[in-house]
C-alpha cells in the first residue's frame, strides 16, 4: 500500500502526516510556523522521510495564492511573510528525490471531505473554510477547480458581497471574508461596543438582543454567499468547516430560515466531516490521486 506525507501550513503552525490510501493518518505531528519558512520546512520534511523512507510523495496545502502546476506561490499575505514567489515543488522534489505537489488549503480540505466526508461521491461540491478568513475549494465534476494565471480560482473569500465596506487584507474592500469568518465576526462585535468572543456572542443570542442581531447579521450574510455561488455553480451540496463551523450548533437553524427564500433550488448544506483533518488529509490527496 502506498503512503505519502501530508503537510498543512498555517500561519502558526504545521502539520505533517503520513497518510495511506485509505485516508488513515500513520503518523502526526505538528510544529510551530518559523520563518524564513522554506528552509524551515524542508528540514522538516527530510527529517520526517528519513524515519519514512518509504514514502512515495509529498502534497503540500498553504495559504496564499498557489500556482499548482508550478507548485510556486503567486502571492501570500503578511501570514506568511517572505512566502511569496516560493519555487517549493522545484526546491523541496531537488531536495527530497520524490514527487511533490501544492496547492492552496482550503482546496485541500474540498479535496478530503469530497474524497473521504461529508461530500463523499458527489460531484459538484462548494466547501467553505470559515476560519480567519474565508477559504474556498470547488470540486467540479470530481475535479479540484483550481489555478488560473494568477493562482486566484475559487477564491471565494475575495468576491464582493458590500462594495466600499470593510477593509479586506487583498487591498479591496467588502469581501466575502470580511463578514462571515472568524475575523469578520469579531470586527462586528467590536464595533457593535461589546467585549465578547464570538462563541459568546452565539451562546447568548438566544437572551441577549444584541448578540441576536449579530448572530442574525451574520447568518444572513452567509446565506446571501452561499446563494450566490449556487446562481454560479449550482453545486450538490455545500460544507462548511474552519473554526467558526464548530459552534454551528448555535446558528445553523438560523442559517437555514434565511437561506431557504434564497435558494433557487434545494440544496444540501452540511458541516465538515474532518475539522483540522482536513488540510492534511486533502494534501496527501494531492499525490494519491492527482489533482
């Protein structure tokens, strides 16, 4: 049976496994984002393979904007800073003498919950990361709709859903991650003049008209998302995962009643399956199967 190595790069931390074709996860470790970060992770990675030598080939998930053919990064935020114009699928196979790939994290996690989750043989799915921004993977057709010249598909985070709103970190204002990820969720509190986190908002909607009207501002902003991308991709169903997708118990009635007047057909909406599997176990898709 083959194995490979998945890694998932976050802005402070790493996770590196070995994963079968299964989808068992063999081995786990994570470690804390150190930078420069290339060097860093290529030691890494040689580190790991030498106790794995076996190992048939590296995928590899990251923030920012992938090249995937390439396996370069286009353009990373301050996240990761000294990232981008990284050659890492050129340094890292010099280095390790085995395939690698790459391609951007929440294409990884559309890849785990299409193959292995919540999606699990559907063909058309939107998977939403709503983490500290917006993340987002297509499959189409059983395929991970990624690249484009700039490395920019299917991120969905960066389409507008308030012209001349809230500043965003791509330059532009009123994205989609401004409004229903974690960070977009906290600016809101704040300017709402309340000293709360965002679970806490939640847990006290139900008694507090205040945190109600966020959680309702908020509900209503990712169905008009979510109801947009059907307008485009008229998908079998859309998962929604990233650290926001774990207080859903909280919103996803809310979620629901606001969507069903927008919808133009039925739609099946589902959490992740994998949590913060997902990068890792959609990485080590990346040379399993391909892309």
């Amino acid at each position: 049976m083959v194995n490979v190595m998945g890694v998932d790069i976050g802005g402070t931390k790493i996770r590196l496994g070995i994963i079968d074709a299964a989808g068992k996860i063999l081995y786990d470790e994570k470690i804390p984002t150190q930078f420069p970060l290339y060097p860093y992770l290529e030691e890494n990675v040689l580190r790991i393979l030498g106790d794995y030598p076996e190992v048939a080939a590296v995928g590899i998930g990251t923030h920012g904007f992938v090249d995937p053919k390439e396996g370069r990064i286009f353009f990373s935020t301050d996240a990761l800073p000294g990232w981008s114009g990284t050659k890492v699928k050129e340094q890292l196979e010099a280095a390790a003498g085995i395939r690698v790939e790459v391609e951007n994290d929440a294409n990884c996690a559309a890849l785990a919950e299409a193959k292995f989750g919540a999606a699990k043989g559907l063909d058309r799915v939107v998977c939403l990361t709503l983490g500290t921004g917006l993340g987002g993977g297509i499959i189409w057709d059983g395929k991970l709709l990624s690249g484009g010249p700039h490395g920019g598909a299917a991120e969905l985070g960066h389409i507008t859903l308030y012209p001349g709103g809230a500043d965003c970190a791509c330059g532009r204002k009123g994205c989609y991650e401004q409004y229903v990820s974690g960070t977009g969720i906290q600016r809101r509190i704040r300017e709402a003049g309340l000293d709360i986190t965002p679970l806490e908002m939640f847990q006290q909607a139900a008694t507090d008209e205040h945190s109600q009207q966020l959680l309702e501002a908020f509900t209503y902003d990712l169905a008009i998302v979510i109801s947009s991308l059907q307008a485009v991709f008229d998908m079998d169903s859309v998962v929604i995962g990233g650290g926001v997708s774990e207080s859903a118990e909280y919103w996803w009635p809310q979620l629901l009643s606001q969507l069903k007047p927008l919808l133009l057909n039925p739609l099946d909406i589902q959490t992740a399956k994998f949590g913060n599997d997902a990068g890792v176990l959609g990485a080590a898709l990346l040379v399993l199967e391909g892309k």
